[in-house]
C-alpha cells in the first residue's frame, strides 16, 4: 500500500526550501542506498555521506549545510531527521480503525465510550470505564473497570489494562502489553510468602509510548507512576511504585525494580536493570545491559559490565577476575617490597 | 474505590494491641510519608522511623518495641509487615467477578466448570479441561485441553495455558502469562534445526504466583514442575523440565533455561539468569544480574556483574579486563623477580 | 493422552535396525532413567551411558558403537538424537486443530482463507489477509491486513500479526508473540521525542519457530527480514530493520537492537544483547548473557561477563574492578622500576 504526494507539498507541510520539480511524485521512504526514483531519502548521520553522490531518491532531505554540491533534487530543512519523523507519517499503511464499537464488543452499560472513539471486535470494556474521543481501542482489548484513556490514544490490538488504569492523551500502547498487573509484594511469615494486595493503580501521562509486550505494574498503595512524553520500548518491566519523570527514553528489555524513581530526560539502552528503592536524577544516559545497583545524582553516561571476547580468552580473563582482590593486594605487597628495596638501594648508593 | 472498616475491626482481625478509639474510620492504606487522616501505615524498616513523628496516617501498625514513646494511635503486633500484608486484602479494590459462565465464553461440551466458578467474556475452554469452585478465569483466557485448575484459582484476563497444564489450589496467574509452551527443542541435521515435539506438560503446586507475560514452557518427555509456594514476577522465562523447589521467589526478567533445577526457599533477584541443565540447592539467594553457570551446592548469597561507574572510567576498566589474564602473569613474574632480588639482596647483605 | 505404536513401525519408520521383537507396543518416550517398560528412550550424550545398564525403557535408539555390549532392545541409528526428535512428533499430545474457520471468528470479507485451513474461536483476520491451505490459526489470533500466512503454518492461541507481515510456510508461532510491532523510533526535537512512523512491514522465511511473547517489530522503512529455518526461542526482542540469516538460532532473552544483521547458522544463547548497527558474520556461537557491542567478523565463540561468586567476594572483585586502569597502570610502573633495579643490579654485578 502506497501514498501518494508531491515533493512541493512536501516542502510546503515542511516548511522546506524546495530544489527540484514541485510536481514530482513521491510514493514513499527510504534510505539513501534503497532509495527508488519515487522515494524520498534524507541526510541525517554524517558516515552516509558518502551515498549521496550514488543515490536514486526522487529527492533528499538535507540540510543546507550538506546540499552544497548537491545537484540532484532536494529539499532544505535545519534538521533532515525530525522532516524524515514528521512525514514519515504521511506514507504510514497502518490502517485507520473505524469510528464506533464492534457488535461484538462487550461494553459496560456504565462505561463510556465517546462516539468518536473506536472499539475493535472482541474487545471488552469494564464497569466505569472512560474512553475518549478520538481514541482506537483495538481488537481483543480489555480495558478493566474505572480505567480512563484519554483523547487521542491507540491502542493496538490485544493490550489489557487492569481496574484504576489512568491513561493520558495521545498514549500509543502496543500489543502485548500489560498496564496495572499485581506488583511483586510478599511478605515473608516463617518461610512462606503472604500476598500483598496491590491497591494502588497506574498513572500514565501524555504523549507517552508503551512497547510490545511491556508491563507496568501497579503501586502497592500509591500509583506507579510514568510522565509526560516517556517512551518505553518492547519487553520492558516496570515494577510497582516506580514513578519515571518527563520525556525519559526506555530501549527494549530493561527492568526497572520496585520503588525506584527515575529523573526527567533520561535514557536507558537495552537490557538495563535497576534495583529497587534508588533514585536517578535527570539527564542521566545508561549504556546497554548495566545494572545499576546504586542512586545516580549527577547527570552523564554510566556503564558496567565487560567486553566481548573470544571465549577462550574470556575465560582466562573471567578466572582471573576472580582474584582480581588477590592480585590487588599482592600489587600493594610489592609495591611496598620494591619501595622498600629501592629507597634501600638509593641509601646505599647514597653511602 | 475505598472500602471503610474501623480501627477496632482491623484490631480483632489482627490480634493486635490497640491504642486508639476502636470507632475510628479507616478508608485505605499509605506509606508513613503519604499518610492521611482515614489511612493506616506502618513501620517495618527502621530507616522510616524518622518519619513516625510527622505522619497524619489514623494509625500506625507498630512492633511494641517501636512503640515506646509513639503517643499517637496505634495497633501493636509482633510483624508489622505481615500485619499490613493480610489487611491490605480488606482495601484492595479488585473487581470481583460474578459466578457463572459469561454467554460469549465458549466452553467445550466435555470441558467441565464448578458451578461455583467464574468464566469471563470470550474465555475458550476446550475439550476435557477442568476448573474446580472459586476459580476466577478472566476474560479472554484460553484452556487447552485437558487442563485443571485447582480450587481457588485467580486468572485475570489474558492468560493462556496449552493442553495438559494442570495448576494447583489457590494459584494466582497475571495477564500475558503463558503455560505449556512448547518448549526450546531442536536436533541439529547438517545444520538445519529439526524440531523434537514437547510431549511433556506443566504441573503447578498450589499457593504459586506467576506474573505478567511469564513463560513456562511445557515439558520435552516429563513436566516442567514448580513446587508449592512459589512466587513468579512478571516478564520470567521457565524453559522445559525446569524444576523449581517450594516456596523459591524469583524476581522480574529471571531466565532459567532448560532442565536446570533450583531447590527450595530460594530467592533470584530480577535478571538473573541460570545455564541449563544445573543444580542449585535449598537456599541460595542470587542478587540481580548474576549469570549462574554452575550448580551451586551450598546456601548462601551469590553474584556476578562488575559495578557501575561513569561510562569514560568504565571503558578504561573494560579495556584492562580484557587483558587480565596478561595482567596476572606480569604480576607473577615480577613476583618472581622481585623475589630473586629481594633474596639476592638479603644474600649479598648475610655475605 | 497417549499413541500406540509398535516397535516395528518405529524401526521401519525411521529405517533403524531392531533389535528386538518388532509388535512390542511402545506408548510414549523418556529418559533412561525414567522411561517405563512401555516407553523408548535414547542415548546421545555420552555422560548418560551410564543409565544404559538399569534403564527400564522398552527399548533404547542407539548409534551402533554404542550398542556394543547393550543386549536389551534396541533401534540402532546413526544419530539418536535426530531419531529421537523424528518420532517424538508420533507421542505429541498436541490436539489438532478441526478445518473450517470457526462460527466466532471474524474474518474480513476481502480476507482470502484456505479452505484446508483451521481458523479458532474469536480469531479475527482482517482485509487482504491470506490463509493458505493446512495453516491453523489459533483461538484468539490476530491477523492484520494484507498479512500472509504460507501453507503448513501454525500460530498458537493468542499470536498478534500487525499489518503487511509476510511469513512463510510450516512457521510455528508461540502464543503472545507479536509479529510488526511499531519499532522504538524516534527523533529528538529540543529533548521532546517525535514518534516516527514505522512504514516498514515484517518478512519472515520458511521453516520457523518464533517462541512465547517474542516481539518482531516492523522496519522502520523497508522489512524487518528473518531468514529460513530461523529458530528463536521464549521473550525475545528482534528490534526494528533487524536481518537474521538462515538457520540461525536464539536461546530466550535475547535482545537485538535495531539495523543489527546477523549471519546465517550462529547461536545465540539466552540473554544475549546486541547493540544496534553491527553485523555478525556466519557462524558465530554466542555465550549467554554476552553483550555484544561490536560487529563480529571471524567465525567462532564469543563471551562476556564475569564468573559467579560467593557475594562476599564478590563485592571484593567489583570493588577493584572499578581500579582496575590504576592496577593496571601501577603495574606497569612497578615493571619499570623494576627493571631499572635488575638492570643497574646486574650493571653493578657486572661492574
């Protein structure tokens, strides 16, 4: 399925200089090396440079900067990857949902579902539930009494929300995904684990992007809590009570454990995990498959873990870390032995 | 949702001392901190004793110990943490499902279903499957044939199990969950990977958790089998055979791969992963993170991972570990010559 | 539920020599150590010959060199394991699902279904959807528009396929995994995340296993591309534009970030990471829980991590670990003083 639309109303939703025939049609997106001469590509990462001068696009979005000996059509922009973002959507295929509930969906009689909402077939919408205009909730949904999505949502198919979800506008939640599942709270009597209810609910902000089979657990008696603008990426685990500021960036995989609250404008790459009950403040970039085991106050990048290497050589390394305190101590040893012998050694060359 | 008790009713229930009027309305449950006036809290780790001064909460659930100079009301018992835990059940604001089959479920003629049990909106139970009294199966669950669930059992909507799982008494299983998955397993044909049917199933002792979208794959020949009192977070991945001992917790993205068998009252922190085809014993706690390869035959705390530091001394310390077993062999031999020196020099010192 | 099947069909079958008598009836399989008198076991890893002598089993798959000495029944074949696997699909429990699209189904009326194919309760299919003959969709199943499912497919109960996923033929699909999820991009505008819509669509090959809640997110222009013969295992993340070889295979966790290309026959084992943009060549076989953070070029086995230790001394290790560049450093200090000693040493020795 294709789109199609002119490079001049291109420029013109963009905002962009145009170089080139505004009667050009485009059908599509690509990459500088994939590109076809319909497809329109963009200069973003400065080592693709190089695919300019070779590409087939119908047109490059570029900045000004790079389209300097640049003949080949174009279009001007200050920042080529935020254009490529914003048009992106224009060539989306995913189909529009129509307006109105599934006969076969199972709604509530006090739910509400706003007329310019879309409920897909199969989906199930609980007592006191509160959809708003505007807002897709997709096939083999189950959206759990008194939870709220606010206008603009989409929800794809099969996403489950439990009761006392609060969802803010224009939230994307992928399949799969969990929102309001029963944290991990137990406490132990004698070697045996006694459940906590979890009464608390989940508290979702705006503009915020749930991933594919991501679950974010509900708090133990207060909301856990996610900000405005946060985006979390498939696989992800939030524990209860764990409260995430504004405009933080969550890769694939990583776990966040109970009680932790994370700053505003962080990242944290792929695999990450966190213990519980610690605090990371804003503007703090974790690196892939660290765990971070303590507070972080100060904002910049933080790493654990070591690198790849051949197995046999990972193994010597891997035998030695652990006398890595032995080798520590027997380097001090040393360095008093060597210390001692060469002050020796200066004081009888001294004499 | 509130529900509302009184202070002297949650006194009886918990055979607890009370210190307060026994008419005092109590709406719900807060941390110290969070507290209001309708609320009760408590103190169970002595790092929020600071806060018993200042908190509004109705009430504080105190060891009597702690209690020695708290002039504000009071419910003293010996475990003020297993104490909140069995009275957050009278606030937990969980939807209870009615009894009886929803219309939309489908149920197979030969499947049976207690009378005295819940089958929600677009449930599918399928031939032979068996769900005993006062078992909730939440809306869009699916029972493969042959599967039991045990009395009391709690599925929230989503949860899926294959053919032949049978699940014991009192077993709480959140959204996502799926069980008897066929397992990971392939010959290796010149290279191309032939697939061995999992003819095995699943058995599930009594009083178990399982979180959200955990997996627990179906036995290869034999079941899969997790004792009594075991509690699963979310997001965990059991492969085939894997045996788990009574009353063991795991925490979050935990992945034990294939036959490994894990004793009982153990606890694994989030992420941690086992090898296949390891024992560990009665006991062990692995913090979070921790790549198990052994069997590990002796209680106790175990672990693995390096710590976190800011990612420019993080690279310097990843850079030298790779050369670490170089490191230790210069170690030595420098040893060793200093050595050599050293008794030279006590030598030409005795001479 | 179990087969019954002689001996002697099993030998022709497979095209082994019996030894023993060919109506022997056999009802299933197990280990040596566990199998009854009714079922077959078999011998591959040379660790359990072993159990050769007091099995009960009915009767043991065995390499010919191994059957040496063994005078109880046997199948000789060259490769046990493979045997193994061949007829362990003659004992799969595994209902079969009944041909037909069932009455609750909801499929679009431009949808093209197989009449040979199976489609479950509450399955829904949407426009320009195709179902080719022996495919069985499951309970629950989702099928987005213009999606493809090539002949002999099997997609458990509650499997999620967004639009314009292409999949080959005898692909079995896990339930909760979700085939062309919107991949994580996104384009940062003044530290707000501008979603970028994922245009691309899925293309899975022939012949391949996808496990429980593993998510295959679409490209983000072009396909996201898995390779034939493609074994993936439980909660894995295949991320955005992401090409995986033939016959590769991954053990559960895994995590592969986006663009990342990977060979054809290499191994993953569980919990490996890969960071996004890099390429692996064919053939490389990855330790768990190894993050991967740099293309591999060379064939053969790779790791990361550190060894598990007791807690107490691992706290130790980490801690120096974190010096481990000022180690390093001192080290090499020591070294030249040392050799500055033993040379002037020697020097005045020689002198």
């Amino acid at each position: 399925m294709t789109a199609t639309i002119t490079l001049g109303q291109l420029a013109e939703f963009l905002g962009a200089t145009l170089r080139g025939p505004a009667d050009k049609h485009i059908t599509g997106l690509a990459t500088l090396q994939e590109a076809g001469p319909d497809q329109v590509s963009f200069l973003a990462n400065p080592q693709y440079r190089k695919f300019l001068a070779t590409t087939h696009a119908a047109a490059v979005l570029l900045k000004p900067a790079d389209a300097e000996g640049y003949t080949a059509d174009a279009l001007l922009v200050p920042d080529p990857y935020l254009a490529y973002a914003r048009i992106s959507h224009l060539f989306d295929p995913k189909p529009k949902a129509p307006v109105g509930v599934h006969p076969t969906a199972v709604v509530a009689e006090d739910a509400f579902v706003d007329p310019a909402a879309s409920v897909g077939a199969y989906a199930v919408i609980e007592s006191g539930a509160r959809i708003a205009a505007g807002v897709t909730i997709g096939v083999h949904c189950y959206i759990g009494a008194r939870s709220v999505i606010g206008e603009g949502g989409w929800l794809a198919p099969r996403v489950t929300l439990y009761h006392d979800v609060r969802v803010g506008q224009r939230v994307v939640i992928q399949s799969g995904a969990v929102l309001g599942g029963e944290g991990f709270g137990f406490a132990n009597e004698k070697g045996v684990w006694q459940k906590i209810a979890q009464i608390g609910g989940v508290t979702i902000g705006d503009d915020v992007e749930i991933g594919v089979n991501t679950a974010i657990d509900r708090g133990a008696m207060d909301d856990t809590r996610i900000g405005n603008g946060v985006k979390l990426d498939n696989q992800i685990q939030i524990a209860h009570n764990v409260q995430i500021g504004d405009h933080t960036a969550m890769a694939a995989c990583v776990g966040i454990s109970g009680s932790a609250k994370i700053g505003k404008h962080c990242m944290l790459a792929g695999g990450v995990g966190l213990v519980g009950h610690i605090e990371i403040c804003d503007g703090v970039f974790v690196t892939g498959m660290t765990m971070v085991t303590r507070s972080i106050t100060e904002p910049g990048a933080y790493s654990s873990g070591t690198a790849m290497q051949p197995a046999a050589e990972w193994r010597k390394s891997a035998a030695r870390m652990r006398h890595l305190d032995d080798m520590a101590r027997r380097l001090q040893q040393l360095e008093k032995i060597v210390e001692a012998v060469t002050s020796g050694g200066k004081a009888s060359s001294d004499g």
